[in-house]
C-alpha cells in the first residue's frame, strides 16, 4: 500500500492558495492550509483528507504550530507551500514604514519561515515551492514594494535549493502572471493600481489581449497544476528554479 502523501499550504484558504489546495486533492494528497481565518474556507469543500490551521505567517512560532498540526495530523509532510501573501501598488512617495514592514513581514518573512520550518520536518525527498511572481522578475511603476519582495523570494529559493539539496529537498518557485482573484481585483481597483481607475476586468481583457502569447492569463488551477507537479517524481531533477506561469507574458 502507497504512502498517503500530505501538503502544507499557506493563505490556503482564498485564490491561489486555495486553487492549489484544491488540486493536491484532486490528486490524491491529504492538505493541511494554514490561514489567518479558517471560517473563510469553503464550507462545500468537506473531506477527511483536508484540515485547517490558523496562523499569522509574519510569526514564525505559528508556522512551527503549523507543521507540528500537521504532523500529528498526518503523520508526515512531504511538500511545503509558501503562498501566503499579498499585492498592493504605491508610489516611492507615499511608502512609509508601516506599509513597508507589513509587505515584507507577510510576503518575504512568511515565506522565509516557512521554508526555515519545512527545512526541519519534511520527509526525505520533500519539496518546498514558493509562491512569487513575475514581479519578482521584473520591475514596474508603483510596485517597488512588492516586486522588492518576490526578487528576494526568488532568491531565498536559488539558495535553499544550494543548501538543501544535500538532505533530498527540493525547492522551486511558481512565478505567475496576473491571476484574477478577488484578492487581485480588489488590489487593482486601489488609486495607485497599473488599471488607473479604469474598469478592472476591462484592465485584465486588454492586458491580456496586449501581453499574453497564448492570448489568456492563467487561472489559479493552472498554478495549482504546477505546484503538484513540481512536487512529484516527474519533477525529480528539478531545484533551484522560478517558473513563469505567466501564458507567455514574460518569455525567458
């Protein structure tokens, strides 16, 4: 009998994050989602094979509840998802110190703690990915913040990748384009958004039309589909790597 394999995934319970717990239940994991409200998990999503955690990723003290959750859950942690996050324009002018900490305490220190945490229980042959962006790839107006953010993401995973190897850990990250969330059009509908007050989902149709080889942007499962694979044995020569899911945005 094959083991049941068990993913750990952070804000897993809202867009992305909850489009990729969703897949590694379609594929057959056991999820456990750590999040800063679990009643805003889907009510209509009931399984055995999935539990909920409440957590504040800038505190690392939760993320190390988190995993021992899991653990005594399920008995094991084979893939880490460090998702949790969130995006928000603003000129260099109108950053001050609270906006600043904020964003780098949720976006970088989540993910860093979270990789410090899954570095110390994942099983032999586990995986860590990280959520980024192709922001973390590229610069643009009114974006310091966050792009400073996913850069830095992108190289807390090259590094790991380096130091972690030797134990059988892998760890890559997931660079999407714009996906349309809520949380994604809540933020682009903000004054200092690259749609610039105009219709968001006319914003999302052009950019697509203008940027997208492939003439769409990606949907959330999309990005779950890479998560899963990226966590298995068909991925097993790949570490190191941030991976645009970006429907030919951004081609490398």
């Amino acid at each position: 009998m094959s083991v049941r394999r068990v993913a750990v995934i952070t804000g897993g319970n809202r867009g992305i994050g909850l489009g990729i717990a969703k897949r590694y239940l379609e594929d057959g994991w056991m999820v456990v989602v750590g999040c800063r409200d679990p009643e805003c998990f889907p009510k209509q999503i009931k399984t055995n094979d999935l539990a909920i955690f409440k957590i504040d990723v800038r505190i690392e003290e939760t993320l190390v509840a988190l995993a021992n959750f899991a653990l005594n859950k399920f008995g094991r942690i084979d893939a880490w998802i460090n998702n949790a996050g969130f995006s928000k324009w603003s000129p260099i002018e109108e950053i001050d110190n609270s906006f600043l900490t904020e964003i780098f305490e949720t976006n970088l220190f989540g993910a860093f703690w979270g990789c410090k945490v899954a570095a110390s229980k994942l099983v032999s042959g586990g995986v860590i990915i990280n959520v980024s962006s192709i922001a973390g790839k590229r610069g643009s107006a009114n974006n310091s913040a966050y792009a400073s953010t996913k850069f830095a993401m992108n190289g807390l995973t090259q590094s790991l990748a380096k130091e972690l190897g030797k134990r059988g850990i892998r760890v890559n990250g997931i660079c999407p384009v714009l996906v349309e969330t809520l949380g994604l059009t809540e933020a682009l509908a903000q004054r200092n958004a690259p749609a610039e007050g105009q219709d968001v989902f006319r914003y999302l149709k052009t950019f697509c039309e203008t940027n997208a080889a492939l003439n769409f942007l990606p949907s959330v499962e999309n990005v779950g589909d890479m998560a899963v694979f990226l966590s298995s044995e068909k991925a097993s020569a790949i570490t190191g790597q941030n991976i645009n899911v970006d429907c030919g945005v951004f081609p490398q």
